[in-house]
C-alpha cells in the first residue's frame, strides 16, 4: 500500500502551501470562493497538478473549522505586515513613490 499524499503541509513560517509547491492555500482557496473552477485554478499555478488542486480544495472543506482559524491568523500577520511597511517603507518603493510625485508635479 502507498502512503497518503499530503495536499497540504505547514511551512516553516506556520504558513498553509499545497503540496510540495510554494503555492499559499489562502490563494488557492481566492480562486476557489470566487468561482474558479479546478482546472481553471491549476491554469493560474502551473506548479500544482490537478490532483493537487482538488486534493487542496477537499482537504480546505473537509476542515473547514482549522482553515477559518488560519485565514483569520493569516490576516493578523498580513495587517502587521503592511503596517510595519507603512512606518518604514522599503527603499523600493520610497523611489517609486518619489518618481510617482515628479511625475505628477510635471504633468499638467
């Protein structure tokens, strides 16, 4: 007998990935609940297979309760994360801002 596949493993950084693949199942599941269909989700992360698509939305329903407890984990770090960046901002994107306000300083 082989051993179960594993659709979903926990990262390093408690973060929920498909398979063997860096694809967050947060992304997976926002194509999923705005109306992707499978096929169409593996189109957008070719480095997932179909199995492991479907083996990744079955796993999401099947533990429904762990998975809202996730997402709602998941947006604290992301609020944390953008407002850490909007007390210092890289030095990426204070040249793009910069350019964005000399561009728009000479465009009448």
């Amino acid at each position: 007998m082989h051993p179960p596949k594993i659709y979903i493993r926990n990262d390093e950084h408690n973060v929920l990935r498909v398979a063997k693949s860096g694809v967050m199942l947060d992304s997976l599941l926002a194509s999923f609940e705005q109306g992707y269909s499978a096929e169409a989700i593996q189109q957008q992360y070719p480095a997932l297979t179909l199995e492991e698509v479907y083996g990744a939305i079955a796993w999401a329903l099947a533990n429904a309760d762990e998975v809202a407890q996730y997402v709602e984990r998941q947006a604290v770090v992301w609020d944390q994360k953008r407002a850490k960046a909007a007390i210092r901002p890289s030095s990426v994107l204070q040249r793009l801002r910069a350019l964005r306000d000399q561009k728009a300083s000479v465009t009448p």
